[in-house]
C-alpha cells in the first residue's frame, strides 16, 4: 500500500502538473504517485467521474487541487480550467492514465527553462512493455488522416513514406530535436505563452487540441521540441471501455476536420470532399471491430 504525501504547500512551484480526469481508478492513483514532488504543484480536473477515485486520491493526495466540473466536459476544457488557476511557469498536461519518469521530466522542463523560443516540449513516451510511443505529428495536411498510427494504409503498408513523415518514424529519436507537434498527454508549455494564446481551443472536445495548440504556437514564432528521455510510461486506453472507443475515434476525426478547416481554410467544395473523406474514414473504422 502506497503512503498518503503529507500536505505540503508549495508557494512558488516550478511545474504546475494539470490532470484531466474521468472514472481513473487505479491509473489516476498510480499517476499521482509518479509525479516528482519536488518543485510542482498538482492539479486534477475532474470530468464527473463516477467511481471512486476522486474520493481516493484526495486521501492520498491532500496538497493536490481538485477541480469538480461535474460532467465530461473534454480534455480541452478541462486542461483550461487547470491552467487557470496554475502557478507554476510552465504547465505539465498529462493523462490519468500515463506514469511520470523522472529523468524526461526534468530534462523536459530544462530545454524550455534555458531556451526561451522553445516553449513546448516533450519526451519519449514508451508503452508498459517497453515500446515507443508514436506520440509525435508533423502538421497534419487534407490526406494525412488516412496515413495514421491505426489507419488501413499504416496498417497494410506500415513502411509507406508518408505514414513514416506524418508520424516522424523517419528521424532519429536518440537525439532531441525541433518538431512541429506531439500528443497532450504529456505535454510540457511554457504557462505564459499558453495563456496569451488563450489556452487550447475549447471547440476540440478531445484529440486534436494538441497539434492546434503546436500549430499556434509555431504561427506565433515559437518551438516545439523533443528531447529522447523517458518522460512518461503511458498504459493505451486501459481506462476507455470498448463500447466508448468508437466515440472516442469520431471525435478524433472531427478534431482532425476542425483543424484542416480551421489552419487551411478551404473553399466549400473542397470542405465537402474532406467531410467525405474523413466520414468514409469514420466507417471503415467501425467496420473493423479489431481495432476498437
């Protein structure tokens, strides 16, 4: 049994650690209790969870701030209302469901601390057996969703140039590195870029929210970057029943539309085609209960 972390007020934490949370159980516990104490602050946003982890976690956890929206309000809004109320200068997103390493974190916050332009970072983020992640983007174009980590043409030709450029399996990951976007679910922003760009769009529910985030802060003439510690041990979709993952992956295809619409601005015809494209895509995903 894991030991309750004395309440310790940290008054001028340098990572403030934001948590969106729903129905975590065990992972959200699991998580709490891999975050660094020295030097953060931990905040769990919680999305109207049902069980009893809330209740858990703040036994365990009592100098965490617990944020009750009381329904699911997405990822989103919630890392929104974390940051709001955040004091450290740079803000830690991370899933329920992903376990801080300690070596990636630190290297993680010292990239963004010495260089100023570099305001998003991350680490390699591997699977509970060791494997890495494909946690990183390049900006996202109108055929991109179908060159995905789990789409028919990855699957069929894994090696295929463009799925390897879109999902950056073509540079060298053991050095760090500019990139154009990686995955919320660990994902470390300097906190005053963050606010003057107004947080992550609330229009994304989840998915997506991540590389429009990157994308802005790439317009604004500022860094993403990737440095080749071990920031987070993450444990896939453990917390997401199965009859929920179909939802999951049509929201994440109506990120992907939000995004094309919102950063390349096409005509009405073209919108048609991609809203095509992309339900299309919707369908084949349902079709293949395999990957659900």
């Amino acid at each position: 049994m894991s030991k309750v972390r004395k309440k310790k007020i940290i008054h001028n934490p340098a990572v403030s650690v934001i948590i969106p949370s729903y129905n975590g159980g065990n992972l959200l516990i699991n998580c709490l209790e891999s975050i660094p104490p020295k030097g953060t602050e931990i905040i769990v946003v919680d999305n109207g969870s049902a069980d009893a982890s809330i209740a858990r976690a703040r036994r365990k956890f009592p100098s965490a701030r617990f944020i009750l929206l009381g329904h699911n309000t997405g990822f989103a809004y919630a890392c929104n209302r974390g940051a709001a109320v955040a004091r450290g200068s740079i803000l830690l997103f991370l899933n329920q469901d992903a376990e801080v390493v300690e070596q990636g974190f630190r290297a993680a916050v010292k990239l963004i601390t010495d260089y100023p332009r570099r305001v998003i970072a991350t680490g390699k983020v591997i699977y509970p057996d060791g494997r890495a992640q494909e946690i990183l983007r390049r900006f996202p174009g109108y055929t991109d969703f179908l060159f995905g980590r789990k789409t028919l043409l990855t699957r069929l030709f894994p090696d295929n140039k463009r799925s390897r450029h879109y999902l950056y399996a073509d540079i060298d990951l053991t050095r760090p590195q500019r990139i154009d976007a990686c995955a919320g679910m660990c994902m470390f922003v300097r906190r005053d870029i963050f606010t003057s760009l107004r947080g992550f769009d609330e229009g994304y529910f989840f998915y997506t929210e991540d590389i429009d985030l990157c994308r802005r802060v790439y317009d604004a003439g500022y860094e993403t970057w990737y440095v080749p510690e071990v920031s987070a041990v993450h444990i896939v979709g453990e917390n997401v029943p199965g009859s929920c993952r179909t939802f999951v992956k049509m929201h994440h295809y109506k990120g992907l539309y939000r995004y094309l619409i919102k950063h390349k601005r096409p005509g009405l015809p073209f919108r048609f085609l991609l809203w095509l494209g992309l339900g299309l895509a919707v369908i084949w995903y349902l079709s293949e209960p395999r990957l659900r």
